[in-house]
C-alpha cells in the first residue's frame, strides 16, 4: 500500500489558496461594511423625502406641506418644517421633527404636533405618528422577500 504524500511545493500551494480565500472573505466583509457607512452619510433625494413626508401626514388624515428640509451628516439626521391646517380654526400651523437614520436605507421621526397626535401610545409608548422614509435605492437592492419580511415599500 503506498502512502500519501504531498510535497512541499503542494503545501505551500494549497496553504496560500486557503489564506487568499480568507482574505477575500475579509475583504467582502470590510467593504460592505464600509458601503454600509457612506450610505448612511449620503443625503437622499430632496423631493423623494418631501413626496414621502406629504404622503404620510395625507393618510393619517391632516395634510401637511413641507416648508423646509435640512440635511445634518452628524447623526445623520433630517429636520424637517412643515404646515398644515388646523381643523378646528383653519389657520395654518407649522411645525418641525427630526428624521433619524436607522439603516438599510431608512429613516424614521415622529409627528408630535396636534392632528398627528394619538389617543393611545404605540407599542413603544409614542404618542406621535410615525413617519418612515425609505430611500428607494437601497430599498429596490434587497430581494422583495426582504422587502416584505421588513415591511420596505418598493
């Protein structure tokens, strides 16, 4: 019965092909990671975040306009001015909320202004009306498994 041998060229081979394999799964890693990063720091679309915000104070019931959107890298964060009609005089009113980024293409605030108010805190306790900003691009690169199982819009 003959032994099985290698010789040492074939182990310092194989031995490199291994590390290189390694390596490159670290390096996949590191940049998705770091694509991860300059995503979050990359301002969405101006009118993309206003059509958002219109659209969801239009469906919980009190339509607002947004007056001013101001784009912060330090967080990064959005504050966001709009007015809207007070139902009970029908002047205009205006306010402001903060939309924070929580990954994966999204960002989250909450109005805490009188028609956006609820009678009952959510599941967190908030008392405001969430509103969730998706920034399509990022959105539409997950499979729409992921889109659903996360409750993402594409």
């Amino acid at each position: 019965m003959k032994s099985f041998r290698i010789s040492l060229s074939t182990a310092l081979l194989l031995t490199a092909v291994v590390a290189l394999c390694i390596a490159l799964v670290q390096a996949r890693a590191h940049i998705a990671r770091l694509e991860s990063e300059i995503g979050s720091l990359i301002p969405l679309r101006t009118l993309d975040i206003i059509a958002q915000v219109e659209a969801a104070t239009e469906s919980a019931g009190a339509p607002a306009m947004v007056e001013l959107l101001a784009f912060s890298g330090n967080g990064p964060t959005y504050r966001v001015a709009f007015t809207y009609l007070d139902a009970n005089t029908g002047t205009p009113k205006s306010s402001s909320f903060i939309l924070t980024h929580k990954g994966d293409g999204r960002y989250s605030g909450h109005l805490r202004t009188g028609p956006y108010l609820r009678n009952e805190p959510d599941e967190k306790g908030e008392w405001g009306t969430e509103v969730v900003v998706w920034d399509k691009d990022v959105v539409n690169a997950f499979p729409p498994e992921r889109r659903a199982g996360q409750g993402m819009g594409g």
